[in-house]
C-alpha cells in the first residue's frame, strides 16, 4: 500500500470513528436538525475556500449536476426520509444499525454483481470484505435483533442507498472512456457538501425551530471539526480512495470505522473491553489486510482503469 493512500485510509477511519464523541459534545447545544444544518454549512463553507485557493471550479452542466444531486440524495437525504417514514426506525437496535452501517462494502458488490461487472471487484478483495463483516458480527453480537422489522428494512434500504453512491461517485471521477467527467475527490467533495446544505435546509423544519440552538465554545469547536475535516476534507480523502482504489476496496474502510469507535470508547468513556470484542476487532483488521495486500502487476498493455475495483457503496450520513 502506497504511503499516500494509506495515509488518506487512516485520516479517514480516524475521523469518522471519532465521530460519536464530537456529535456528543454538538449535542449538548443543538438538537438533530440544527446539528445536520450546521455541520454541513461550515463544510460546504470551508470547501469553497479550499476550492478558491486551489484555483479549481465547480463544475457547470444541468447533466453534471444530476448526477451529484442524485449521490447527495442517496448518500444523504434518502436515509433521513426514511427514518421519519418508518415509526420504528429510531428505535431500532443499536448493534443492528451498526451491522447494517458497515454493511455497506458487501453491497458495492451485490451491486457490482447486479451489473454484471463483478469481474472487475478482484477476488481478494472480495474475500478480505468478507471476513472484515465476519469480525463485525462479531464484535456487535446483533444476535437477538429484530432482522424482520421495519427498522431493519429501513437501515438495509440506506447501506444500499450509500453503497449506490458510492458507484456514482466512482463513475463520475473515471476518466471520460468509462463515462465519467475526470472529476477531482475535491471538487466532487465540494459540491457535495454544497448541495448537503440544501437538504439539511429542507428539513429543518422538521424540528430545527422548535428550541433555540446553544453555542458554546467547546460546542462551536466540535463543530468545526465535523464540519471542517469530516463533512470536507475527510470526505475529500474519502472520495479520493474511491478515484484511486475503486468503490470496492475503497469501501472496507467502514470496517475500521467500529473499531476506531470501540477503542475510543476504551479511552474515553473507560469501556471494558470484552473477549468477543478483542476477536472481532482482530477479525476486521485480519480481512483490512486482506483487502489492501499489494496486487500483482499488471501485464503490459493493460490499462490502469481495468485493475481498479468496482464502483458503487454508510457510515450515517451525520459521520460525514
């Protein structure tokens, strides 16, 4: 693994596994809604300045534009719409919404499956996401959840949702042969967070006025990071993964996600850490490597887009 992609994977992992205790903090102050409106306008603010100083533009065409509002919608809206359609969404199980949250690397290849380009995931690939979800049942023992319920159906609908924007978003940065624009991780980042502030403007008043947000400076500082580095710049790095490495592989970093999590909790809340969870934390790592081993070199004349994984792949949308 190359120093630079290695280095995007942890930033990434890092981040959005430490996401529970900066939403905690946020929360403090604001409620659901006006969390979601907030963290993804000082992203989309802090992108634009980052897009300015880099000289790059966002991208023009009512074609372009479909398609990334289409990827914010699936990645974004789609699961918040569902959650306030379905009653018993919120109080679904916790450890069965953190399955189907990393659940979503084994559907970018359902997905790849469904579009008859699986031969384009590479099999050890495969296999090391495989593995990886193994070490996540594991680690949350969902063991008695309600799997024919409506909370579950709604959590399985927004992995795939994610898993599909992933393949848009891993198609639109493809190089023009394959369909895409050529599009740089920052500007597909950039635009993502823009349109964000669209939907979570949408649903504010779906409880966004019924108290008075608090600003503190701990709260304002939490929200800088969410916003700035996981909502911009990680995402950034995220989709930069996805151009570099294709949607399949790309996608196990969800695997470390719970990790980064469980750890953190071990530190910050004082967690025990039980057998069970040493096991399927060492399972996750066991199939990360798996999926990031070194490929063999391709033989000559073969074009660099052809090695690559396959599109389409949540962490919540309020990890981001």
């Amino acid at each position: 693994m190359r120093f630079d992609s290695a280095a995007r994977f942890a930033a990434v992992a890092l981040m959005w596994g430490s996401s529970y205790f900066w939403i905690k903090i946020v929360f403090g102050g604001l409620n659901s809604a006006q969390f979601s409106f907030f963290r993804i306008l000082v992203g989309a603010v802090a992108m634009l300045g980052i897009l300015a100083l880099g000289r790059e533009r966002l991208p023009r065409g009512a074609g372009v534009w479909a398609r990334l509002v289409l990827i914010a919608f699936l990645a974004n809206a789609l699961p918040v719409l569902l959650v306030e359609l379905v009653d018993d969404a919120v109080g679904a199980d916790a450890d069965m919404v953190s399955v189907f949250n990393a659940s979503v690397p084994l559907c970018v290849i359902l997905l790849c499956l469904a579009a008859r380009r699986a031969d384009r995931v590479p099999a050890r690939v495969a296999a090391g996401l495989v593995v990886g979800f193994a070490g996540v049942l594991v680690l949350y023992a969902p063991w008695g959840a309600e799997w024919l319920s409506a909370g579950a159906a709604v959590n399985a609908a927004a992995a795939i949702a994610y898993g599909w924007s992933m393949l848009l978003m891993e198609k639109l940065m493809g190089p023009a042969e394959e369909g895409g624009r050529a599009m740089t991780p920052l500007v597909l980042a950039t635009t993502q967070a823009v349109i964000g502030v669209g939907w979570a403007g949408i649903n504010m008043p779906n409880g966004g006025f019924d108290s008075t947000p608090h600003f503190s400076a701990s709260i304002i500082g939490a929200l800088l990071v969410l916003g700035v580095l996981n909502t911009g710049l990680v995402y950034m790095c995220f989709a930069w993964l996805i151009r570099e490495e294709g949607a399949a592989k790309a996608s196990g970093v969800l695997y470390a996600v719970p990790v980064v999590l469980t750890l953190g909790m071990v530190l910050l809340e004082d967690h025990v850490l039980g057998t069970r969870e040493i096991l399927g934390m060492a399972v996750i790592v066991a199939g990360l490597i798996l999926t990031r081993l070194p490929q063999r070199t391709a033989p000559a004349g073969r074009t660099r887009s052809a090695d690559r994984a396959i599109p389409a792949a949540k962490s919540p949308a309020a990890v981001r």
